[in-house]
C-alpha cells in the first residue's frame, strides 16, 4: 500500500531548508573567464615561462596577439549565496569513502545555481572576509542533488586553488 505525502509536507521542508540559507548561508563570489577584449597596447606572443597554452601566460600578462588584434582575457565574478562546510566532518555524506583532497570544501546550493557554477572556473568564498586574504577554489568531482525528492538543493566539493 503506497504512501500519499501531502505538497504541505514537502513545502514545509523547503520552507526550513531555505530559511538556513539566510541564517547560515555565505556570500561567495564566482569566478567567470570571460570572452576577450581588444586592447590598445601591443603585446608580443612569446610566453615569459615555459607554458603548454601561450594564451595562459601566468597572471602578469594574460594578453596575447591574434591577426594584428591584442585580446586579453578577462575575470567576471558574480555573487551567490552558499552553504560552505569547511570541516570534513560535518560535509553530508554521499558514500562510504570520499576522496577529496586536502583543504577541500563542501557547498550547498539551489539547484537553479547549478548551471552558473558549472560555468564557473572558480569559487573565492565568503565575499565578507576578502579585506583579509581572497580564499580560491576549483571545483574536484561532480555535483550531487539532495534534500527530499532530490530536485531543489546541489552539493559540490571543491580544492583549494
């Protein structure tokens, strides 16, 4: 015999769920690289260090030269509201052994947020304490749904950068 939860049950459970979002969720900043710009200084194309990609010259001189245009690369940060766990013993538990690496992270989100932080090429968390240091990730693994019927709320892991 199949169990009918009432909607009121499961709106009950978001409304919480939410509400620790704004009690002891942080403003974290995303990371974007975004399409180049063109530039009206001249750089020439030989990296200053060995590198695979001469379009990634270290964070110096990003800029490089294509068809007698100077383009550089250039960070956009956009600000969300996150879940951080910062001590791998309150992370939520996904299996037996999570391998993640030292100085690793567990965020929390919305599920709408997904797709703008797999966009992302970085994470500087908590957006208040920037005055006294900018703490960067990357995303390691793959993200996971949580939470009752698994649609609303992600989990990520990400390493210190």
């Amino acid at each position: 015999m199949p169990i009918d939860v009432p909607q009121s049950v499961f709106d009950k459970y978001y409304d919480v769920i939410d509400s620790t979002f704004t009690i002891f969720g942080v403003t974290c900043k995303l990371v974007y690289v975004e399409t180049v710009e063109e530039i009206s200084t001249s750089y020439d194309n030989f990296p200053t260090h060995n590198s695979i990609s001469a379009h990634r010259r270290g964070p110096g001189t990003p800029a490089y030269v294509r068809e007698n245009t100077v383009l550089r690369e250039v960070e956009k940060t956009e600000e969300i509201k996150l879940k951080v766990y910062w001590d791998n013993r309150a992370w939520v538990k996904v299996g037996n052994n999570i391998v993640v690496p030292d100085n690793s992270i567990q965020t929390i989100s919305y599920m709408t947020d997904l797709p703008k932080m797999l966009r992302a090429k970085e994470l500087i968390v908590h957006k208040d304490i920037e005055d006294y240091g900018e703490i960067r990730f990357r995303k390691t693994g793959e993200h996971y749904p949580m939470g009752l019927k698994q649609n609303r709320y992600v989990a990520c892991f990400w390493e210190r950068t």
